[in-house]
C-alpha cells in the first residue's frame, strides 16, 4: 500500500470521543472491542486514555462529566478495520451492544477507476451515541 503523498506514512491515527460514563466506554472499547490502553492521562473527572485498536490505529477517549452530544455530532462514523467482521459482530451483541447495520456484503462502485471495490460491514452504537463501522476488505 503506497505511503500518503502529503503525509508520508499517515493514516488513520485517531478519533476522539467524549464521554460522560468512563466505565461504559472502557467496557465497550476494551472488552468489546478488544482495545488495549496505551496510555492514559489526567484523573477523575477529567481523564483520557488513548486505546490502541491494533497496527497503530487508536481511539482518545476524554472524560467531560458536563458534556452533551450534539443530535447527529460532526463525525457521522469511524471504522475500524476487522478480519472477523461476524465474530465481532457475535462478540459485540453477546454483550448487549446495539447492531444498528447487521453484517452485510457491499460493493462499492468507484468512480476514480479503480472498479469494483467488494467489503463486509456491520454498524454498532457505542456507549456515547458514537457511530462505529467495522469494516472488512483485502483492497483499502
């Protein structure tokens, strides 16, 4: 995969989400989604952690006791990349996640020439109202 031409070796980094109930987020992010912290910083009520979600990818969760989500909120989704799109998706409903998009195949029909780009993808909402794609493909 050839590196970005602005970025050099960029890529998804992170997304940030705020979040009022610290516990939920951890159980979600972590044994949900199997998220490792790699580190954490501040303390109660306003700490942050940054969760690595595999090969260098991360969510920045901040705590913020005062904070209200905006109705749709300026991110519509993030993905996350799987190569067990249907286990996660078993995993996550196992612990009372809401699948808003069950497990689905799609082709995605470009327009840049490149053809027909084939995925899996499932939709779950976390517990801040977060929109998260998984997302499964050999080709982006």
């Amino acid at each position: 995969m050839p590196a970005n031409p602005i970025l050099g070796g960029g890529g998804f980094h992170h997304v940030c989400v705020k979040t009022r109930d610290w516990a939920a987020t951890m159980r979600f992010y972590c044994a949900g989604l199997g998220c490792i912290e790699k580190i954490t910083w501040s303390e109660a009520p306003k700490r942050a952690v940054m969760l690595d979600a595999g090969d260098g990818n991360y969510i920045e969760v901040f705590e913020d006791l005062a904070w209200a989500p905006p109705p749709e909120g300026p991110v519509a989704h993030f993905a996350l990349r799987t190569t067990r799109l249907d286990a996660a998706v078993a995993h996550l409903r196992a612990l009372g996640v809401p699948i808003t998009v069950e497990p689905r195949d799609v082709t995605i029909a470009t327009t840049n020439g490149v053809g027909p780009v084939p995925v899996r993808i499932a939709f779950c909402t976390g517990p801040n109202g977060e929109s998260v794609e998984l997302l499964q493909n050999t080709l982006t």
